[in-house]
C-alpha cells in the first residue's frame, strides 16, 4: 500500500509532504520539551510542579485560537506564506521560554506558543492534501500525523544529550535554528497549494481585529492567573477562551454556513483527543507511581510506544486508501478495546511494553486517518481554517484530561489503571459512533482551485 503512493511523486510533492512533516515534528519536539523539564524549571521559580505544569494545560487550550488566525491567514494569502510564518513565530517563543525569568514570564511566553502550535497542523495538512495525488493522500495523512511521536522521540534523544551540559534552557534553545533552516527550506524548495486562490477582497482589518481578539484573551487570561491564583485563574482561562471562539464562531461567514459539520467534527476531535492524551500524558505518571519503575525503564517504554504510533499511524492510515477512511478508524477503535487490559492492568516491564506498543499501534492507527479525512470533509474554500480549527476545539475539550485522570486515580488510592481504562475505552468507542455515523469524502478532488469565502 504505501510503495503504491510512493510511485509517481514530483520533486514538489516531496518538498511538500517533507516541510510539512517537519513542521509538525519541530513543533511537537518544543512542547514535548516542557515534559522532561517540568522538576527543573519548578525548582528555578520556587514553585511546585503543578504550578509549572499550568504551562502544558495553558498550552492547549489556547491552540484554537492559533489554529483560528493562521488558518484565516492562510485562506487569504496563501497557505506557504502564513506556513514559513508560522514555523518562525513557534520557534522564536520556544527559544524565548529559555530566558524566562519568572514563573509569570514563562506561562506567557508558552501562552503565545500554543497560539503559535495551533496554527501548524491545519496549515500543513491542507497544503499537503492539496499536492499530492490523490492515491498517496492516505499514507501522506500517517506520515504527518507521525510528526507528533515524532517530535516525542527528538525531544527524548534531546534531553539525554543536551540536559547534563546545558540545563533546562538549553532544551529551549535547541528548536531555533532547525525552525529556521525550516522556514528557509519553504521558502526556497516548497510551491503554493494549486488550489488555492486568493480572494478579491481580503480584509486586512478582519486580520487585524482577530489579531487583536486573541492578544486581549490571552492578556485576560494571564492578568486571572496572576490575580486569582493558578487554579482558579485556568478555570477563568477554560471559560475566556470559549466565549472567545463562540464569538469567532457568530462573526465568522464559514462557521455559520457550516455550523452541523463544525459541530459533528469539534465532538468527533474531542474523542480523538481523549484517546490520545488519555492514553499518552499521564502513562509515565503511571509507570513510575503506580509499577514504580526506574526512569531509565520509564524511557524505555516509553520509547516503545513511540515507535508503536509511528507504526500503526502509517499502516492504518494507507490502509484506508482502499478500505475507507470511516471503515479504518471504527476497525482501528474497536480493536483497541481489548488492547487496554494489557496496556493497563499487564503486571510486568515487558508485558506493559507490548501493550503500550499496541495501544499506540491503535491509537494513532486511528489518528493517522484524521489528517486526510478531516481535509476531505472540509470545506474547500476554508480549509485552511476549518480542519485545524476543529481540531484544536476538540483538543480544548480533552485539555482537562490530565487533571480528571489524575484526580480520579488519586480518589481510587492511585489505581491509574481504572482511570486510564475508563478514558480510554469511552474515547474509542465515541469515536467508533461518531465515524459511524458520520460523512466521508474518499478521494474527494482537492486540486481545482475554488474561490475563498469573501
């Protein structure tokens, strides 16, 4: 399945498919980053690890806003421009988050990150699933979606190498100058989208109140955590950033033509992140509280169910060029039903390596499909907006999955087992529903340019 998408490939189309691959790895290798370092940076404010970890919560809910600008950005003026943008902004706030010097510098400063992050996936799916051919779109949509555990992976090889010589803010630093050479390669090697056309009239001040919308939540935001307190102040952040988008969602002409399928897509997004966060963020937590394994073990697992999601995202998500893309995701979810009892419950190192392998081989065996399915589902003339704003809706919603999990297993005397199983098995199967019922577009034309919504 995948040498037949191989087959057949122009120079561009690899360019492409290569940037925006990268630009989603470099992406999630600076967040991911955040993870290694949470102890180290606690320490150097003066603060506990929740206090820090706010940072990681912060960063995902302000995703949607990210994903909302970059993606108007890129309806209007062209999806390379805005993704040369992009890559630039997420690498700079990452270097920046180096030369924090207050626990409130550092949360703003991850803040405008997630706006940054939001932006990437949305962008470079479009542009990807706007080049290639339409039989490559499926083992294109795995091979993007493996930029994530991708960037786990560098942010793993980096921590061994970087942390002993370099400390926490050296961690920061490493994502600039690749970020860069990103941006340059795009520039250089990376055409426009074919079918994409830029508007008649595109209004600058449309940008310019958006731009304005999102610098004032975030203020807002920031101004909460600082005045009420960090629990306190995220639950005025959750609720800022909704009414936000509410307000993106009355004055916005696509969200309002296309309001069912923003709605079905925004549900279907939040059970796809709930399985995968409910699946990846808290399982080191688990290994190490509840198996109370050694770090150097930790990793290894954790290694192993990287390079389970990197497999299952590329295989599943060619097979879906022949079997459907609805028909690959139930399969994907419901299989994974019985993968979670050795995934959680197995009693040894090895036996819970294979079930974390497995239950990631699931897991992003049903994510892999999502890049090209959401882009063919899209509408075409905001594609750029539409995916990725869904997207990080719906990862917005599961951005409380850390907190629950953790408050659940805590109630059940730290059985993190119970706690990962229930999020894990109701994810899969809200999945598995909403595919069911929902549209497919297998194949759909993405190559005739359409005109934008004015």
């Amino acid at each position: 399945m995948a040498l037949g998408a191989l087959k057949g490939w122009t120079r561009p189309q690899k360019h492409v498919v290569a940037a925006s691959y990268l630009a989603w790895t470099f992406d999630a290798f600076d967040f991911f980053a955040l993870v290694f370092v949470l102890p180290d940076v606690a320490a150097q404010f003066g603060v506990g690890i929740p206090a820090v970890a706010l940072a990681v919560t912060l960063t995902l809910a302000v995703r949607p806003l990210g994903a909302f600008l970059f993606g108007r950005l890129a309806d209007d003026y062209g999806r390379r421009k805005v993704l040369i943008f992009n890559v630039i902004c997420y690498s700079f706030f990452g270097f920046a988050t180096a030369f924090s010097n207050s626990l409130e510098v550092f949360l703003v400063i991850r803040a405008l990150f997630g706006v940054a992050m939001g932006g990437i996936w949305g962008i470079g799916a479009s542009l990807a699933m706007e080049t290639v051919q339409p039989k490559a779109r499926g083992f294109v949509s795995g091979l993007l979606q493996s930029g994530y555990p991708s960037g786990y992976l560098v942010a793993s090889i980096a921590f061994g190498a970087l942390y002993v010589h370099f400390g926490w803010r050296g961690m920061f630093m490493a994502g600039l100058v690749p970020g860069l050479i990103l941006a340059f390669y795009i520039y250089k090697m990376v055409p426009e989208s074919a079918s994409w056309r830029q508007p008649a009239n595109v209004s600058a001040g449309r940008h310019i109140t958006h731009l304005i919308g999102v610098a004032a939540a975030l203020s807002v935001a920031m101004f909460l955590l600082v005045e009420f307190g960090h629990q306190q102040g995220l639950l005025y952040l959750v609720a800022l950033v909704v009414v936000a988008l509410a307000l993106a969602a009355v004055m916005t002409p696509f969200i309002r033509k296309y309001w069912k399928l923003a709605l079905y897509a925004i549900l279907l997004m939040t059970g796809f992140n709930f399985f995968s966060h409910g699946t990846q963020d808290l399982y080191p937590v688990f290994l190490r509280e509840q198996h109370h394994f050694d770090p150097a073990t930790v990793t290894t697992i954790t290694v192993i169910l990287n390079l389970g999601a990197i497999v299952g995202g590329l295989f599943f998500a060619s097979l879906s060029q022949t079997l459907g893309r609805r028909k690959t995701v139930i399969m994907v979810a419901l299989l994974s039903l019985p993968v979670i009892y050795f995934w959680a419950y197995a009693p040894t190192a090895v036996t819970l390596a294979l079930g974390a392998f497995l239950m990631q081989v699931c897991v992003q065996g049903a994510w892999g499909v999502v890049p090209v399915h959401l882009n063919e589902i899209s509408p075409a003339a905001v594609r750029g907006t539409f995916g990725g704003t869904v997207y990080q809706i719906g990862n917005l919603v599961a951005s409380v999955n850390a907190v629950f999990q953790a408050g659940f297993a805590q109630s059940q005397g730290g059985n993190y087992s119970l706690a990962l199983a229930i999020v894990a098995g109701g994810a899969a199967l809200l999945i598995a529903v909403m595919m069911y019922f929902g549209p497919e577009a297998h194949n759909v034309d993405m190559g005739t340019p359409v005109p934008a919504e004015e």
